[in-house]
C-alpha cells in the first residue's frame, strides 16, 4: 500500500530558535569578492557567481537601460545587448561559462538571451518556429528564460502573439531551434532545470494549471520521442501544487494548498512517488521550500501567522528542521539559494522592516545564512558555497 508522510510538529525534531545577527562574514569559510564597477553606471547587483569565481549581474547605464556585465579576476565587462540601448537582465552564469538572460528588441519584445566566451556577441534564444504552424497563428513572437544549469542548458517559454506559451529548453551550442518540453501552448511554465545529463537530458520542473485553475506540478525528462512530463502527486487533502526548485539527486521542491488554504512546504523523491509535506499550520501563514541543495536539504521561506517573511532549513531525510525566528519588529528576509555545503544566501528584504547587520549566523551549526541584512552587501553565492560577491564603488 502507497503510503505518504505528513511530518508535523508532533513528529518532528523540531528546533525554534531566535537567532543573533553576527557582523562581518568570518562565520562561513567563504572568499568574499568585491566588484569595481565604472562611475558611468549606477544600481548595480552582483546577481551570481560560479566555482570558478565568475561573477554577472546588472547595472544601470547612463542612458537609464539595464544592462549585463561580467567579471572575473582581470575586471569587469559590460556585455552587449541585442538592441543596443534596450534592456538585459541576467539570470546567472553556469560553471561551463555560459551566461543566460533576457534581452528586449526596439519593438518592445523579449527574448531570453545567452552570452558565451568570449562574450563579444549576445545571442538571441529563438522562440519556437513551423512545427507549430496553424494557419490562425503560424509562428511564435518571443521568448523567455527563466532557468539554467552548469551545461549550457536553458529553459523557459516560448510565447505566440496571444501570449500563449509553451515550456521550450534551449542548449548554448543551438539557440535557434528549441527543443519542446511542454504540450504546444498548453501555458505550462518551465520553472527549474538540474544539471543530470543521463541518461534522459536534464530533468525540468513544470508548474501547469487545469481548468479550474488548480496548479499542477509536473517534472520533464527526454526519450527517444522527445520530453515526457510526469504528474507529480499531492498529498491527501492537498491541492494545487507548484514545484520551485530541482536537484541533481532527483529531489524536488515547492509547495502544495491545504484543505484550509494555507500553503505548506512539499518535497518529492523521484525514486519514491509519494510527497513529504510539511504540516506547520499552528505556527505558520505559509511555508514553501524555495531551494534544493544537491545533497538533499532544502531552504524555505515561511510567513509566520503575524505575516512576517523569514527563512527555514528542512533537512526530509532525517526530518529534521529549523525555524529561524527574527527578533521582534524585524525579518530576515527571503531566500536566494542554498549552496551544496549548506549556506543559505537570503535576498534583500524591500518591505520597510530593519533588519540590524549584514550576516546572520546560526546554531546549531547544520547550515549558516548570510546577506539580506540592512548594510549588507553580499548578493551572490557560488554553488559549492566557496565563493561570495558584492559590489564595491
């Protein structure tokens, strides 16, 4: 008999702990970068970095476009746009080099957009073409990335002039011709991509929706006939689930609707078809597993029953799990990601609450969390979490 697992706070190793703001980054065994950026731009943000100690991320020029700049350890170079004068932003930079983004054209339209050694052209990711044609709408108008992974490998949606879209994966060495993930303009979004490469290509999460807007989780492996998307189950009692985020150990991540409307964490094995869900309702609004690392333990964000944001570790195989509690009047802020050595980077919190420092230390000493604090300025971890970034005028 199937059997799902439903950890609450009766059954958990549940640690609450208030946790105290450390000043300085010496609590992780991290090099921290600091990138020069010219006096002519402004807003910049180091959006990632790799093992390599590669970083990207966005500036604002002059003219007021966004654009994309890379850095390394000769300096910084802005990247070109495929309009010049137009809008990029990056998503983030794989350990094989590759850059992926999204870059606007003069009419306004956007294409998810890859820049690859040695970065002096941007490359438009094309959006699906003929094997798509009908006669009411023969073409798709545009793309969009939204994920990549450390091969050259990105996803997101290929969009028809009525919006539709349909899940697509690009590869560094062919931007022109998308490979289909998802059922032809069925609005299924490619959300996530990990980095397995056999024996069926990297696997994709799909966040769709049936006809009564139920949110339907699905994860996207290729055969011999092309990409197969597999429904993710729910758990007893739970509805409308979305995955957030994959593994390279076939572990993913997200959350699914209670019966009474609260948002709980969920993590599914691929090797094992029933979801572990966590059941927080007498602590939480909400709680939803936003990162996965590649051995396993996830990063979450929760809302707690007040409405204030703060982040969490759930560690499924041993359920074990910590709720990082924010002094009162303040918030830690949201995650970013969860590096393979346990290092959750936290993104910067924009609703008004003070937070004091710049990183934040934890005990016990499962994971550590840093950046997402008032005067801090780390914005970027590496993967394998040897390597952080922040900008330096």
């Amino acid at each position: 008999m199937k059997q799902n697992t439903t950890e609450n706070l009766t059954s958990l190793n549940l640690i609450l702990a208030t946790f105290v703001l450390a000043y300085g980054t010496d609590a992780i065994a991290a090099k921290t970068l600091q990138i020069h950026m010219a006096k002519d731009v402004s807003s910049c943000e180091v959006i990632d970095i790799n093992n390599y100690q590669r970083a990207v991320g966005n500036c604002t020029a002059s003219n007021g476009a966004v654009i994309v700049w890379r850095s390394d350890d000769i300096g910084s170079v802005i990247l070109p746009s495929l309009e010049q004068g137009q809008d990029c932003k990056v998503l983030g930079i794989g350990i094989d080099g590759t850059i992926s983004g999204n870059c606007k054209e003069k009419n306004g339209l956007e294409f998810g957009t890859i820049w690859k050694p040695p970065y002096t052209v941007a490359t438009k990711l094309e959006p699906l073409r003929s094997i798509l044609q009908d006669q009411k709408n023969p073409d798709d108008v545009s793309s969009q990335a939204v994920a990549y992974n450390n091969s050259g490998f990105v996803v997101g949606q290929s969009l028809d002039k009525n919006g539709r879209a349909t899940a697509s994966m690009w590869t560094s060495i062919d931007a022109k011709n998308p490979m289909t993930v998802s059922t032809p303009r069925d609005n299924c979004q490619a959300v996530a991509i990990n980095d397995q490469m056999a024996p069926d290509v990297p696997r994709v999460a799909l966040n769709c929706s049936d006809d009564a807007g139920q949110g339907i989780a699905r994860i996207a492996y290729r055969d011999l006939s092309g990409f197969i998307a597999v429904k993710v189950n729910a758990p007893p009692t739970y509805t409308s689930c979305q995955i957030r985020a994959v593994s390279n150990a076939g572990r993913y991540v997200g959350g699914c609707v209670s019966a009474n409307k609260k948002t709980m964490a969920t993590y599914w094995d691929w090797s094992n078809p029933e979801p572990h869900v966590l059941d927080l309702h007498n602590f939480t609004s909400s709680v939803v597993g936003v990162a996965v690392n590649n051995i396993g333990n996830i990063a979450l964000d929760y809302r707690d029953l007040g409405g204030t944001p703060n982040p969490g570790y759930w560690h499924p195989q041993d359920i074990a799990i910590n709720i990082v509690t924010a002094p009162k009047g303040q918030t830690y802020g949201r995650i970013k990601r969860i590096s393979d050595n346990n290092v959750l980077l936290l993104r910067k919190e924009n609703d008004g609450q003070k937070v004091v420092g710049d990183v934040v230390g934890s005990e016990p000493p499962e994971f550590t969390m840093v950046g997402g604090g008032e005067f801090g300025g780390v914005t970027a971890i590496s993967p394998n979490g040897e390597f952080m970034a922040e900008i330096k005028y």
